[in-house]
C-alpha cells in the first residue's frame, strides 16, 4: 500500500492547528458575508456593501482579544462563478488592522453561492466542542442551482457543534423564506434588516449572545394565515397576474442621450434589455445593474455598479449622479483616450476621449490612466482617485513635463521616456516633444534620437511637483565635424568615464556624425568606420562636456 505522506503531514498539521485553535476553550463566532452583484443595491439611502463594511468594521473594532473569528465572503471576485468563495479573515484571533483592510477591499461582483459558502465555513469550525455561531449576512436567495436549507439541516445532523444564524439585508419576500429556512435548520434565529442601523443591532445581538451569553431578542411571531371560504358557485377565481414595473432617471442637466443603455444581471452580467433614451422605460421586475455607453465610439460600456430593484406596477427612481469630471491646463490636447483602472484586478473600468464634459462612472477607488496618442505615447498611470457616490467628482491633472530641446537638436524623434533613477523599467514613454501630463516624482530622462541610427541616451534626472509643469533642457551634447568627403561611419561611441577613467556607459550613433544629446560629464569616443574592413579604434581619449554646451570635435 502506497502512503501520500504530503497528505498524512496535512491532515496532522490541520488536526493539530484545530487542537491549538480551540484549547484554551475560547468562544467561536464565524461569518458569511454577501458580496455578490446585487449587493451594490441601495438600502437606507446607500448600498449594502457599504454598510455591510461599516458595520462590521466597527463590530471588529469591539471584539473581545479571546474570540476567535472569521470571515468567508463569496461573489466579490468573479462574475459568474459558484466557486468565488473565500475565507477573507482567517479563523482565529483577529488582527483587526488586516481585518480592516479585508473588508474594506470587498468589491461584489459575481453569484451567491450560499450552500457551498456554508459548507465551507462549517467545514473550517469542525473540532469546536464548545460549539460555533455561524452569522450569514445575504441580500438574496442561492443563485448556484444547490439547496442551502437541505443542506444546513444534514451538516447540522452529521453531528458538528454550530449554531446558524442568519441576517436578511433588504430582501425580497421569496428570498427571506429561504433565508428563514436555513436559520431555522441551523438551530438559529433569522433577522430582518433593511438599512445600516437594523443591520448593525442584529449582529451585535448575536455577538452579545455569544460573548456575554445575552439571550436573543423573541422574533415577532408570524402572523397566522387568512383563511377565506370561496363560493362554489363561482364559475372561475380572477388573479391579478403581475405586470412590469418602471424604471426612471434622476440625472443633472449634462448628462445626455446615450448612445444606449443596459439593464445586466448583477450576478452573471448577462443583458436583459437595452434602451438608448433618458424617458421612463417599462421593464420587468427584478434585481438589475445598468451598463451605459454614452458614445458609440468615444466611450467604452461602463458598468455603474449600484443594483436596484424594479416591482411590478411601481415606478423605481434610479440616481445617475456619480460621475467624474476632468480639470485640465489650456495645453491639454483631447487624448487618444483616458480612463479609471480597478488598482486591484489591474482592468478598465471605463474608458473616455472627450475631456470637456463629465462622465457617469461607478463610486470606488481607482487610477486613472492617461494616454495622449495612440501611436506616440504609451499609457501611463497619473494619480489615484475617489469617486464618491452621487456627485460629479472633479480630478485635476496637471502635473506634467516639458522636453525644451535647443536649436540644434533634431526635430526627429524615436522616443523619450521616464523611469526611476537606478532602474531600468520605464514609466512612459512618448514621441512628442509636446508637454505630457505625469504623475509627480523624480524621474530620469532618457532620450532615443533615431530607431535604427542610434542607441538609448541618459540626460539626467528631474523632479516634477504635484500641479507643476516641470521643464527638463535638452541642450547638451556632441557634433562630429568630419573632413570634407568623409562619408558617415558605422559606429561612434561616446564612452562615459568616471573620475579614474573607467567606463560607466555609453551612447552610441551609427551612420551619422550627430549633433546626439548626452548629459554632462567625461567621455571617450570610439569610431568605427566600416563594419567588416575596420576595428573600433579610440579617436578621442577623453574629454568634458559642461552642462548647457554643444561641443563640436573635428577629426
């Protein structure tokens, strides 16, 4: 018989860690928290995700140093994905710092997995015999085609020590009879929350109940049913069958006609319906997400993020007021195009050219990525911004840099670019000798005069100060002066020496006597006239070249 012995070690490692988790007896206290798409819907005036987040930012802030704890949370990372689940805080004692840090970086996306998340997190409190309180927090019914309640009740029966309660934030009414079911299968109690308030007192009455052993408030009892006779002699029951619902805008004066809008799944992001006005639309009921395309050719589809909810034969406002507005020196031209960038997933969020006018964009923390010509510059990433939910956000963008080359220098360019002195990644880089906006920082300035007929050249470094345009001279450098009749060389190098005379770099140029900007300093030059019928031989052994000079050398 073969022994996995990798596997023997992980299951002694688990056992023994369970062991150490809960020898000293301490209390348990586990959540699932929802961060599937719906939860971008609004409760109380704001969405669920960011109550969610406060409140349990201030429950961490409050918990006990002996408690052991835990967050799962599930459809924060992927569209579409029963699998998105994961353990955000590991179980144990919290570092709330990192805690923190967890929850705040919670951005819902996908699917609500809750049957797979419950069996997860039943999974991680196995070996508990003082018992686990498990709190899921859902905004919404299992959308993975599983059966939370069934399965709830079977772990609770194959004998682990736990507890289930379960917190419905802002839900419908089929979504709280299956929530209801899985608390009342994992011995628990079920609350109703509809705003940040209600949402805060159900979770502490649960950590109450677990640290200071208060007894859980009585649910209000559930009204009996309306029983009522129907007359047989009626022929047939009229029902009202549910119609659709309606959906209109709040929006400012700037906002106009789009090019056309979306209503998306939140969950799996599939379209449901478009429409290209701002008047009232009838749609059907249900959860949606609005993706909007303000231009056919100038915008990217930006998915607003926020989740609403449309009931039959109501009428559901919906804000389209957060947007970001640009602030822009008068030497700004209009770019190839500009845009935000999830920091985390490294992914355009949305993508504009027009810089005159705002832009609906979705609340959150992005960069926002600049990038003045398709062929001329590549995009470089200029600050960090926060949009904030229902305002036009304004950015300024004005820290910026300006190559002033001298007279003599080419007009021709292949490129120049920034990087960070002592590295060699660049930053940006560009073909225009125009101003190019930059993040602020210290940079070197490195110059490449032609593709082919000439190699990478450090001028030296700048500083550029946030909201200041920074000037960098190009307007040092070197001119070959060659006898009448010479034709160009192969190669010429200007070998940059140190105070000893060793080597520490080198420019070079082929098939051209320059002028080539180089930065000041000592140098050598090495000529080759002919590829295969000559050798490199040094014709100049060294020589100053002072800052803001062209120096001329004649052979």
């Amino acid at each position: 018989m073969k022994i996995n012995f990798f596997s023997v070690f992980t299951f002694l490692f688990c056992l023994a860690f369970s062991s150490l988790l809960y020898a000293e007896g301490n209390k348990t206290l586990y959540y699932i928290l929802d961060g599937s798409g719906s939860m971008w819907g609004r409760a109380g005036g704001r969405t669920k995700i960011e109550a969610a987040k406060e409140v349990l930012n201030k429950l961490i802030s409050e918990m006990p140093d002996n408690l052991l704890s835990g967050l799962t949370v599930y459809g924060h990372r992927r569209k579409g994905d029963c699998s998105d689940i994961e353990e955000v805080i590991p179980l144990g004692k919290i570092d709330r710092a990192a805690a923190k840090d967890k929850i705040n970086s919670i951005k819902p996306k996908g699917m609500t997995p809750i049957s797979d998340s419950i069996e997860f997190a039943v999974e991680r409190v196995k070996g508990n015999e003082a018992g686990t309180t498990i709190v899921l927090v859902s905004d919404g019914i299992e959308t993975c085609d599983k059966d939370p309640c069934k399965l709830t009740k079977s772990l609770k029966e194959s004998g682990v020590n736990f507890v289930m309660h379960v917190v419905g934030f802002d839900v419908s009414d089929s979504a709280e009879k299956q929530l209801k079911c899985i608390a009342e299968a994992g011995g628990g109690q079920y609350f109703s929350a509809q705003n940040a308030t209600a949402l805060l007192k159900a979770l502490t009455a649960v950590k109450e109940s677990v640290v200071k052993e208060k007894p859980l408030p009585t649910p209000e009892p559930t009204p009996a049913p309306i029983k009522q006779k129907i007359s047989s002699s009626s022929k047939s029951i009229r029902i009202k069958a549910k119609g659709p619902g309606r959906i209109k805008f709040k929006y400012q004066s700037w906002l106009k006609r789009p090019y056309q809008w979306q209503l998306l799944d939140p969950e799996t992001g599939k379209v449901k319906a478009s429409f290209n006005s701002l008047k009232e639309q009838m749609v059907p009921p249900g959860e949606y997400q609005l993706a909007w395309d303000q231009s056919e050719h100038g915008t990217s589809t930006v998915t607003l993020g926020e989740v609403f909810r449309i009931e039959s034969g109501k009428v559901t406002e919906v804000p389209l007021l957060t947007a970001i507005q640009l602030r822009l020196p008068q030497w700004v031209k209009r770019p190839y195009n500009w845009g935000l960038i999830d920091p985390e997933a490294d992914s355009i969020v949305a993508l504009f050219r027009d810089i005159d006018q705002p832009f609906l964009v979705p609340a959150g923390e992005y960069d926002l990525f600049w990038h003045q010509a398709e062929h001329g510059s590549s995009r470089i990433k200029l600050k960090r911004v926060q949009i904030e939910q229902d305002k036009t956000n304004t950015v300024e963008l004005s820290s910026a840099l300006h190559l002033v080359r001298a007279d003599w220098v080419p007009e021709e360019l292949y490129y120049w670019a920034i990087r960070k002195p002592g590295r060699k990644k660049k930053i940006a880089s560009f073909r225009l000798w125009e101003p190019q906006l930059v993040p602020p920082g210290e940079y070197e300035i490195v110059y490449r005069w032609r593709e082919h007929g000439s190699s990478e050249s450090p001028l030296g470094t700048v500083k550029v100060e946030e909201g200041r345009l920074a000037e960098f001279n190009i307007n040092t450098g070197v001119k070959i002066i060659p006898p009448e009749g010479t034709e160009p060389p192969d190669g010429i190098w200007f070998v940059e020496l140190d105070e000893n005379g060793k080597r520490i770099g080198q420019v070079s140029i082929a098939r051209t006597f320059g002028p080539i900007a180089l930065k000041p300093g000592r140098y050598r030059i090495d000529y080759l006239q002919e590829e295969h019928g000559s050798s490199r031989v040094t014709i100049v052994d060294s020589f100053e070249l002072p800052a803001g000079s062209l120096v001329e050398i004649e052979m």
